[in-house]
C-alpha cells in the first residue's frame, strides 16, 4: 500500500481470482483482523466501496467466514463498515452446505455473536432464518443450541421468535436421528424440556413424544435409560 500510495496507483480490492476470493475475503478467511482494518482503512482513504456480500464459488462470504471463525471483533467490524456505507449485509443467505450466519454463531456457541445478528436484523427489519437447516446433517438452530446444551441460548432463540412472530420447529428430526425433546432429554436437561414443554404450549405446537431418533431412542424410553425419574414423571 505504501508503493501505490507514492505512485498514485489505487489498488483493486474487489476483483476476483479464478476461484472468485478477492482480498477482503480472503482476509476474513485467515482470521486476520488488522489486514481487515487496513483494507477498510485503504477503501475509506481512496473512497472505494468495498463489496461485503460477495460470494465465491461455494457462498461463503466475508460475514459468514468471520461468523465462523468465531471473530467477534471482525463481525463487529464488517457491520460497522456496513453502516456508514449504506450497505445491507446479506444475514440470511447460505452457502453451498446450507450454513448461515446465525446457525453458525448458535453452533459454536458464541452467544453474543447471535445478539449482534440480532440487533443487527431488527435495525433493518430483516428476520432473521431460525428453522433453515444444513444441508447434509439438517442441522438447524434450536437444535444446535439444545444440542450444546446452551439453555440460555435456547431462550434467545424462543424470544426473538415471540417478538417476530416466528414459530420454532420443535419436531423435526436431522440426519443423525435427533430432535430437540429427544436431546434435551439425552442431556438430562429437566429445565430445557420444561422450556420446550411451555413453549409448545404457548404456541399450540404438540411434541411428538413416541418419534424415535437415534438408535430407535424416544423419549421416555431415553429418559428410563438415563434414570431420571424426574423427566418420566415430566413426560
């Protein structure tokens, strides 16, 4: 950046290579925040836009990459960018394997991740996917949060929902035999049953209590095997 500056050059830092990664990307890509800054700060300085939703060949996207990453300084960053240039980031859109921004952050459990997205939706009236899956595994976000046994991220989760008038899909069942009451139950987690109990009840949703999962489990049978007596009687 130094040798263009001197010369009058301004770099290109929205084209692509063959496989269409171009530099904010691939910057996202390596987790590197301060190359990420200095792009921002280059773009800023030679009034260049940079292009944050675009995609390469198997839709991963600079968000998404940073979501994944676990970066939350570079999310901070990427939306903040957004902001001042009248940009709206893409939240929903999901590559090639069916991840999205918020499934992602709900999988690896970053939490105040998911509140960024969140906050970041609602400020430009975008709602927010919570029952898309992947696309092998069908992996989905209330599953994933259960799954972590993240009871806090669970109740997020249900709130934004109520807020949004979006109803959470509490029977469906992904690819490795499991649902969210089946789950929860594995994980001898009363309080998260319980919340999944009053939630279904709310919202006039009947959880399928005999649908086997894994390894023919379903619920009571899993619920005996695990000893709880609790959550028989509960069930």
């Amino acid at each position: 950046m130094d040798y263009s500056n001197k010369n009058n050059i301004i770099l290109e830092l929205n084209e692509s290579n063959e496989d269409k990664y171009y530099p904010l990307l691939v910057a996202s890509n390596n987790n590197n925040i301060e190359i990420v800054k200095l792009l921002v700060k280059y773009a800023n300085k030679n009034k260049i836009i940079l292009k944050l939703n675009k995609e390469i060949y198997n839709g991963w996207y600079p968000l998404l990459k940073a979501v994944s990453n676990k970066n939350i300084e570079m999310v901070k960053l990427l939306v903040e960018y957004a902001k001042e240039n009248k940009i709206i980031l893409e939240i929903n859109i999901k590559n090639a394997y069916g991840w999205y921004p918020l499934l992602s952050a709900v999988h690896n459990n970053t939490i105040e991740i998911v509140k960024l997205l969140m906050a970041y939706a609602k400020e430009n009236n975008i709602i927010l996917n919570l029952n898309e899956k992947t696309n092998n595994d069908k992996w989905y976000p209330l599953l994933n949060a259960i799954n972590n046994n993240n009871i806090e991220m669970v109740k997020l989760l249900m709130e934004y929902a109520n807020k949004n008038n979006v109803f959470l899909e509490l029977n469906n069942i992904n690819s490795n035999g499991l649902y969210p009451l089946l789950k929860a139950i594995n994980n001898k987690n009363i309080e998260m049953v319980k919340l999944l109990m009053e939630y279904s009840n709310k919202n006039n949703i009947i959880l399928e209590l005999n649908k086997k999962g894994r390894y023919g489990y379903y619920p009571i049978l899993k619920a005996i095997d695990n000893n709880d007596i609790e959550m028989v009687k509960l069930l």
